[in-house]
C-alpha cells in the first residue's frame, strides 16, 4: 500500500484583493509555513497569482490557478494560457471545477484539452468531477462521476497520471452547509480509485490523489479524512480564513 501524503488546497474563489491575499497568506505561513507532514496550495484569483506566488517564497507552501484555457495564445478575450501562469509561480491548476461546468457550460471535452495541456506544460491539473442533486437522487452518481474522469482523462498517459490530482465534489454539497457522510463520500472516492486502476494499473493509481471537495471544514475534517481513499481536501469558503484552513491541515497531518 503506498502512503499518499494529504493535499490540502484552498480554493479562493472570486475572493480577495491582492493586498487581502497578502495578508492571508502571511498568516497561514506565520502558522504553517514550514511543515512538511501535508502539500498545501492555495488558489487565489487571477488578479493575486503573482504577489502570493512572491509571498509564498521560502515557504513550504504552493500556489495553485482556478482556470485556465487550453491555447497557448491567440483572440481569447479574457483568458489566461498555462505559460502565462507558469511564469507566475503556479504549480497546479483546478479544472472542471462544478461552478465551470454549470455557470460557464464548459463541456467534458473542453476540460479534457485543459487537463492536456496543462500535462504539457508542467502543470500539476486538479480535475474536478461530482454529480448535481438530481442525479444523487436519481441514483446516477458512479455514472456522472465515471462519464466525466473518463472523459477528462482521455489521451493522458500512464507516465502523466502520477501528477494527477482528482477532486470528487458532490455538487449538492459545495457552499450548501451540507456534506456528504464519511460513507458517501469514501464510496466514490473508492470507484474512482478503481477507474484509475482500470485507465493506469493498479500501481499509478495507488499514486494519486482524490480529494474531498464538498463543505469539508473543520468540524467534519477528520472523519473524512480518517477514510482510505480520501487524500484531502478542495476547500471552499473554509480556506478564506486562516484559522479553519490552518485547522484543516492540522487535521490532514493528524489522519491515519
């Protein structure tokens, strides 16, 4: 069994100025700047990539872009390419986030051409996957979820996967208050574990990791945490505040 190390990635949002970025990451340093037991990325805005990228110098800490289009350049109004965020720091990018999928219609196919382009250009993709509450409802979870990492992982090579990351995001749970259970949750997170195993082998797949994305915050940190196939957390509105983010990645280090 390979000891995957906890990823615990704040996931800001349109949140924060650059100054209030600042701020926020030289407090989540001053608390955990130097320990090595948990990865840690933060995902600010576009506008604060490059200031926290200079803040973070020195720290154990990684930053991490919301987006990104998969072009390298050209008439894209708006856009921002994977070079331009490698020449600012960043080390990994959030991908088919739920709010992407259902706010900006972007499609399986679109995001799969982010997640290849990141790849090729060493970015470390967060693919982001999870079902609405109808289809929860509708018992068509494992469906959603397999549709869109198969998808989204199409044409990535068994010598990419390992710097995969995959978030499960139950989209009835993000900014909701709910959570799905440690049950639920480890439920999916075991299928995707056994998709990989079927796209990678069962050694790459045992590599990478599938974080929790769904109101995961202090309170319920540590029994999602404590299951298998859990290997952290895509934090939402917990990661705008240093003491429940720093709370979080306590909990990561303490999980067994």
């Amino acid at each position: 069994m390979i000891l995957r190390k906890k990823l615990i990635a704040g996931n800001w949002k349109m949140n924060k100025t650059t100054a209030d970025a600042v701020t926020l990451v030289q407090e989540l340093i001053a608390e955990i700047g130097r320990q090595t037991e948990v990865d840690v990325l933060v995902c600010p805005p576009f506008t604060a990539l490059d200031a926290v990228g200079r803040a973070l110098e020195g720290s154990t800490l990684k930053s991490g872009a919301q987006n990104m289009h998969p072009e390298a350049s050209g008439a894209f109004t708006g856009e921002v390419s994977a070079s331009m965020l490698r020449a600012l720091f960043v080390t990994h990018v959030i991908l088919g986030h739920s709010e992407r999928r259902t706010l900006f219609g972007e499609q399986d196919a679109f995001i799969n051409q982010k997640v290849i382009a990141a790849f090729k250009n060493q970015l470390r993709p967060i693919l982001c996957v999870g079902e609405t509450l109808a289809e929860r409802e509708a018992g068509d979870t494992l469906k959603v979820v397999q549709t869109q990492l198969e998808a989204g992982l199409e044409g990535v090579s068994t010598e990419q996967a390992p710097s995969l990351i995959v978030a499960y995001e139950p989209v009835w749970a993000i900014g909701t208050g709910k959570v799905a259970t440690s049950d639920q949750a480890q439920e999916v997170h075991a299928f995707i574990r056994g998709l990989l195993v079927k796209l990678f082998g069962e050694a790459i797949a045992q590599k990478i990791r599938i974080l929790y994305g769904g109101s995961m915050k202090p309170s319920n940190a540590a029994e999602l945490l404590a299951q298998k196939d859990i290997d952290g957390g895509l934090i939402g509105g917990a990661s705008l505040e240093a003491r429940s983010f720093v709370e979080l990645v306590k909990a990561a280090a303490a999980a067994k």
